[in-house]
C-alpha cells in the first residue's frame, strides 16, 4: 500500500472526487444541524450517552455475560473471537457445517475490520452485499470510503456505468429511481436465496439478549429473516444494558448520522425462529469480536470506545472533505480512524494520520458520545515521538524551531525576515509556489502573509 502522503496527493488531485464527497457531506451536515435544533436539551442527551458507554465500558465483563446468558435462553449461539483471525475462522465454520454455497451481507463495518470479505473468497463461498452503496462498492472492487454512506465517493455518472457493465438487466433511463431498480432486480433474488445471512450489530442488549440493526433500506430484514442461518458479527463494545438504553442511543445515531428522527428500518432480533413463527432462521450465531478492543481500553484509548459509528466526526472533518476515505488507509476513516487505526493496525505505518488533522475540535464538537478525539490524536502524536517514529528531518526541524522560540529577539528578527522574503513570492494576493512548500501550494491557496508579524502590529498599536 501506497503511503498516507501519497494517497492524500492522489485525491486532492481528483476534482471529481472533492465534488461527490463535498456534496454528500455537506448535505449531510445541514440535515444533523436541523435535527439538533429540533432536539430539546440535546446537550445533556449527549452527556448522559456519553455517560452510558463509559458505564458499560468499565463494567464490560458483566454485562457481555448476562448478554451471553439471555441470547443463549433466547435459542442463540454465542462465539467468542480474540481476533480477527478467530472470528472469521468461526463463521467460514459455521457457514461450512450449514452447507452455504451464497451469503447475504448487511453492512457492517466489523465485517470490514476483520477482513471477513476477503475470507468468504477464499472458502469459496459466494458473497452478496444487499446494501445499495455496498452493492456498488462490491461491483468496483474497492473498499468503503465512509461507514454510513460506504460509495459517497462515487458520482451519479459512475454509479450508472458501473451498473450498466455489471449488471445482467441495467437500466435504460438515467434517473435515481431506475437505477435503485436494476439494484432491486439484481439484489432481491439473490436475498431471498442466500443459505446464510450475515450482520452486524449497532447495539447488543444485554438484559434480553437481543441484537439490534439499523438501515435506510430494509435490505437487513430481507437478506437476515429468510435463510436458514444468521450469523452476527458484533464487536463486544456494542452492548448497551437494557431497551431503554438503546432507545437512548438510537435518538443520537440517526440524528448524528443521516440527520433523521428515526432511521427507516430498526429491527431487534432475539434469537431463531420458534415453534409458531411465521418465518425466521432455524439458526442464529452472534459472534462477539475482542480485536483489540480490551487493550484499547486498557490502554487510554476506553473513551473511543464509547463510538457508535455515525459518522459525524468524518462529515464535519475539514480535512475528510479534501481527500474522502479511502486516503486513510484502514477500515476506518476521518477522525475517528485516525485515532482506530494505530489502534488495530499498529502506530508506525500509520503514525502519518495523526498529523492528518488541524486539532480544531468540530469532531468533538459533533461527536453524539463526546468523544475528545483531538486529544486522542495528540497522544498518538506524543507516542510517536516518544518511540522514535518521526522522521529525523522532523525531529531536527523542530529542534531548531525550539531554540529559535526560546531567544525573543533571534524569533523575531528571522520572522521579520521570513515575512519580507515570502510577501516577494506572492501574487494577487496568493502565493502559487514557495520553495520547500510544495506539498502545501500545489493543492491548496497559500495566502500572502501581511507586511508585519502579529507581535510587530501589536506593539505598534500599544505604542499608538
């Protein structure tokens, strides 16, 4: 894989990019801002989800126990996996005991995380993905470039190539609705004829053992009700004590998230199907996936567990609407993978998302479960430095910039001289090219920096 530098210069060079994610984002950040200024006392729904995460965080070993006990009651399974590795190990093996030949997969980011796609290829067991930007994702061969909106880095335009090539009756017109609907023929068989259906879980209830899913399309409850397995997949984070709360957590992600009241399609599903049911799988297997997830906690990192995976911290992040996801890296992206993926993948190949970030504190701003991501960000920065993974150029650049700052008349007599050599460059009021700031003018405005420092105005002004 590319470097993070590399991958950020190769989408900040994609203007069609910019334009598909400026416009989803976007859109998605005036709809939360209505939604929040309709929610009364939205300030302390917040504080006390915060408050609910941190509870069940610190107290995680009980409740994923009575979890445990009450999806077992209910006819569940339940699996436990440390790893990655582990967790798809068990659902290749239950897949394979069950004699899958196809799978239906609601959207899941663990899925994503544990690498459960490429697993399912190499067992040979085919893989539908029923989520429309899934679906879409599946026929490019790529990965998701958000976790709500997984082809928000795809225009109209491209999605109805790529359906037009793929697909075995495309559409004629060029409209949203007659492309939903070759989606519709090509997915909706497929559905209904899985052997297994796999999930995630946006909540896990510990008092009754239930797992709950959210969608804007009901792709879940077609691809989960009607074969004769379900499989969930759910990182053991997700468990929240008792409906109540879930209800409570529900208000904050739709709201966060898509900026509705209530998402389209919230399902609870406790258990197979029992005598007297109309429909349901004859098994249901939940899978409770560690993957670090205990070591984060262990390890200063318990406050970011508190994410319920809206994606409001990426929708908000100036630097996400630059360069879109996929120039993260990981499985996660923005924010919220700049602090996930040091996490899960480890901090030197990926110490550069760190510094991917202005520190000007909008995601904490809009984060529903107050997550302090800048200062999160900030200690992987002081991490890195402390283990030596800056490079030496940086190390001694800002060793230099200290002993600078540390001698009042030397700063200010080279900054009086920066600024006169820099106002030389510029031109209309910009600088297009700077020496050493390539990386800095050739993709974005460089203003022309006034004629003196703010030190320089303002003794002036006292002096006046």
């Amino acid at each position: 894989m590319s470097s993070f530098t590399d991958r950020a210069d190769a989408a900040l060079a994609d203007p069609i990019l910019k334009i598909a994610v400026e416009r989803t984002a976007g859109t998605a950040e005036a709809k939360r801002a209505i939604a929040i200024d309709a929610f009364p006392d939205f300030e302390a729904a917040r504080t006390r989800a915060a408050a609910i995460k941190d509870h069940v965080i610190t107290n995680l070993g009980p409740y994923l126990e009575q979890f445990e006990a009450n999806a077992t009651a209910a006819g569940a399974k339940v699996h436990w996996a440390q790893t990655a590795d582990e967790a798809c190990r068990i659902v290749i093996d239950i897949c394979k005991a069950a004699g899958a030949k196809t799978v239906a997969r609601s959207k899941s980011m663990l899925g994503e995380e544990i690498g459960l796609p490429h697993a399912l290829a190499e067992a040979g067991i085919g893989r539908v993905e029923t989520d429309l930007a899934e679906h879409i994702i599946q026929l490019a061969d790529e990965r998701p470039s958000h976790i709500i909106w997984p082809a928000m880095h795809k225009t109209r335009d491209q999605v109805s190539a790529l359906f037009k090539a793929k697909h075995a009756n495309p559409h004629i017109e060029e409209t949203i609705a007659a492309m939903a609907e070759s989606a519709r023929r090509e997915l909706r068989g497929a559905m209904l004829g899985a052997d297994v259906g796999i999930s995630g879980a946006n909540f896990l209830i510990a008092d009754t053992g239930a797992v709950c899913t959210v969608t804007n399309e009901g792709n879940a409850e077609l691809s989960l009700v009607p074969p004769r397995v379900h499989i969930v997949t759910a990182g053991i984070e997700k468990i929240v004590p008792s409906m109540p709360h879930a209800i409570h957590m529900l208000r904050m992600l739709a709201r966060s998230a898509t900026g509705a009241a209530l998402t389209q399609y919230t399902t609870f599903y406790t258990g197979p199907k029992r005598p007297g049911d109309r429909d349901g799988p004859a098994e249901m297997h939940i899978v409770l996936v560690d993957n670090g997830r205990t070591k984060m906690r262990d390890e200063g990192l318990a406050e970011m567990l508190r994410c319920i995976r809206c994606g409001a911290c990426m929708n908000h992040c100036v630097v996400f609407r630059q360069i879109g996801g996929h120039a993260y890296g990981g499985t996660y992206p923005g924010p919220m993978g700049a602090v996930l993926t040091p996490a899960l993948d480890g901090l030197a190949p990926n110490r550069d998302l760190a510094h991917a970030c202005t520190l000007n504190g909008k995601c904490q701003e809009v984060c529903p479960v107050k997550i302090p991501l800048p200062t999160l960000l900030k200690g992987w920065r002081e991490k890195s430095w402390r283990e030596g993974l800056e490079p030496t150029s940086m190390r001694w650049g800002l060793g230099l910039w200290a002993w600078v700052a540390q001698r009042p008349v030397l700063y200010r007599f080279g900054t009086g001289i920066a600024i006169r050599a820099i106002r030389l460059l510029g031109k209309g009021g910009w600088i297009a090219s700077m020496p050493l700031a390539g990386g800095w003018t050739r993709h974005r405005d460089l203003p022309k920096p006034a004629p003196r420092s703010f030190m320089a105005q303002y003794q002036r002004e006292r002096r006046s």
